[in-house]
C-alpha cells in the first residue's frame, strides 16, 4: 500500500446524470494536472475507467460517454466504480503510485466509499478533499425515515395495535366459549396468531421504506421519489386495510 491514504463510507447518497458527470469531471481535472507535469515518468501517467453494472449485466469502460449512455439505456442502475490509477500502481498491486476509487452501490452494503492513495500526502489530501467536496452535494435525507429509530417506532405501534385489537377480539369471542378463564385463553391464541403475522408483516414494511428512501440512490427521469413514496404507501395501505377487514369479517363470524 501506499503510504499515505484517505478514505470514508458515503450513506445517503442520491446520483444524477449530471452529478456523475460533475464527479467524473473533477477526476479528469486531477488526471491531467497529473499527466500534464514535465518529464512525467510513463508508469505515472494517469488512466481513468468505469466499472458498472445494471439489468444484471457488468461493463469494464474506458469512455465516460458510455457510461451515460448505458445509465439512459439501464431500467435498473446499481453502480458504479471509477477508477482512476497509474501503470506503477497496478503493476505494483497498489503498493506504489497514485490511485483513486470511487463506488457507489445501491445494494445497501457499505462499499458506497472513496479511497485515495499515493507516496504524496498532499496530493491525497488535496484530491480527496475536492472530489467528497463534490460527492457531498449530492446527499439526500432518506435517513430521516429510514432509520432504526423509525424501525423502532414500527415495532412498537405494531405491539401495541396487536395487543390491543387482541384485547377487543378477546372480550367478544370469550363470551361465545363456555369454558373457564375464556378472556385469557382467547387473548393468548389471538394475540399468537397477531404475533405469527407481524412476524412478517414487519420485515415487509422496513424493507418497503428501504426500497422508497435507500441510501444510495440513482436518479433518473422518473416520477419524484415522494410520488414513488406516496404510491407505496397506498400499497401498504391497502394491505392493512385488507387484512383488517378480514378480521372484522372473522369477529362477525363468532357473533
């Protein structure tokens, strides 16, 4: 490894065309102030490409303008790794020479990072304080409701409906069982069955928040995230509901 490196995770993280444009711009400008310098050794000289993937297919690509080509093309854009790094660094398995990486993955790991190295601490610092200046401008704010907080929030909302629709189903169908302590047994089998359901039903709503706000994104022209939102909400709505009148269905049942 070189010996100096700087380098930090990215979450919430919204990408345009325009904002790889400007990230891929920035990349150039510290290419050429590179390559541009006097006498520069051969192994120096500095290359960019691009690493994507999308529709479950993966590009290696030495010209940007494909890459905004496939990103128009892609019906489901996941990442992306620019690469930017000198024959010394390669040959040298990184070991020497100037590298930068930057990759942004939708997947919801943390490999969404920049790492730059080189034998030059000033160079590290230069370019990877300009290119997360950059990077910054694009952060969005799905972490307010997709957190473990909100998670939190869920679960307890959840218990709590479930205890008490248990209750309620409880004090009507005890009265249709002759048998002793009823209200409890009641109680205990419902709020079960409650429980087995939320079982899943939870994983299923974080992971439906998850998918509206994630925190790498890719935007392109496509309906805003808070119609998409909205759109997913009436979803999850709807299934409630659903589920909801089959209870009021079952209660009647035991009337």
């Amino acid at each position: 490894m070189s010996s100096y490196l700087r380098d930090k995770h990215y979450q919430n993280i919204t990408i345009t065309k325009e904002g790889m444009s400007k990230i891929n711009s920035e990349l150039e400008s510290i290419r050429d102030r590179v390559n541009i310098t006097a006498n520069i050794n051969p192994e120096n000289k500095l290359n960019i490409y691009y690493i994507i993937r999308f529709d479950d297919k993966g590009f290696k690509i030495t010209n940007f303008g494909d890459v905004t080509k496939h990103f128009d093309e892609a019906g489901h854009f996941n990442r992306i790794f620019y690469i930017l790094e000198c024959d010394k660094n390669k040959l040298s398995n990184r070991e020497h020479g100037k590298s930068i990486e930057i990759s942004f993955v939708t997947d919801g790991s943390s490999t969404s990072k920049i790492i730059v190295q080189d034998d030059d601490k000033s160079w590290v610092n230069e370019s990877f304080l300009s290119l997360d200046e950059q990077i910054k401008k694009y952060k969005n704010f799905n972490n307010i409701v997709s957190n473990l907080y909100v998670g939190m929030l869920i679960q307890f909302i959840g218990v709590f409906t479930g205890f008490s629709i248990s209750l309620r189903t409880a004090d009507i169908l005890s009265s249709k069982i002759n048998i002793e302590n009823s209200l409890v047994f009641t109680f205990i089998f419902v709020f079960l069955l409650f429980s087995n359901l939320w079982m899943y039903l939870y994983p299923f709503i974080v992971t439906s928040i998850a998918t509206i706000f994630p925190s790498i994104s890719f935007k392109k022209n496509e309906p805003h995230w808070l119609l998409k939102g909205c759109l997913q909400y009436l979803v999850n709505l709807s299934l409630i509901f659903f589920l909801g009148y089959l209870l009021k269905l079952a209660i009647m049942f035991f009337k």
